[in-house]
C-alpha cells in the first residue's frame, strides 16, 4: 500500500500538494521535515511536510518526492497550525506563509 505526504510549496498556490513516498520513507518522516520535490516540468523546490496519510489524490498525477533534506522537524505542528492561521487572517496561501517565515 502507497503512502503520500501533502506538502507546502513556497509559492502563492492556494492549496497542498500530495507526493507518494515509499514504504521506508514513511517511517522515518514527520510533519515539520524538509523534502525536495519536483514541481512542474523542471523545477525542484523545497517543501515542508504538512501530513501523512494513505489516500491518493485525484485530479493531477502524484509524484515521488527527489529525497528527504532533514533527520528531524525543523517547523512545530504548533508552528504550522499558526502559519495556517496566518494564512486565514491575512486572505493569502500558507506557502506565501512559509516562504515568508
């Protein structure tokens, strides 16, 4: 069975974006983690793991993510509940949140 991980992209998207990750992985990775995901045609982007969970997403293909950057949570699940809030107060997407913090 597949894992996936929704991550937040530094850029003015207005949603979370879900990529597969493997068994192994999923052991090891936690909310708050750093991964480097590709993102359009060509672009890889640093991202922050905002969840885990079993359901693939439909509407866009779902990729594996390039590789984990961190052994441990650089943000808080304190931390992105108020970056999530930010985002709610200010009208802007979470990722404008994080690429500003």
């Amino acid at each position: 069975m597949s894992k996936f991980i929704e991550v937040i992209l530094p850029l003015s998207l207005e949603r979370l974006f879900t990529y597969r990750v493997t068994d192994a992985e999923a052991d090891i990775i936690v909310p708050g983690m750093r991964v480097a995901v590709s993102f359009g045609k060509s672009k890889i982007y640093t991202a922050i793991i905002n969840g885990i969970h079993a359901q693939e997403t439909t509407g866009y293909e779902v990729k594996d993510i390039e590789f984990i950057i961190d052994d441990e949570p650089i943000v808080t699940g304190e931390q992105l509940k108020f970056w999530e809030w930010i985002a709610s107060y200010y009208v802007c997407s979470i990722g404008q949140v994080m690429k500003a913090a």
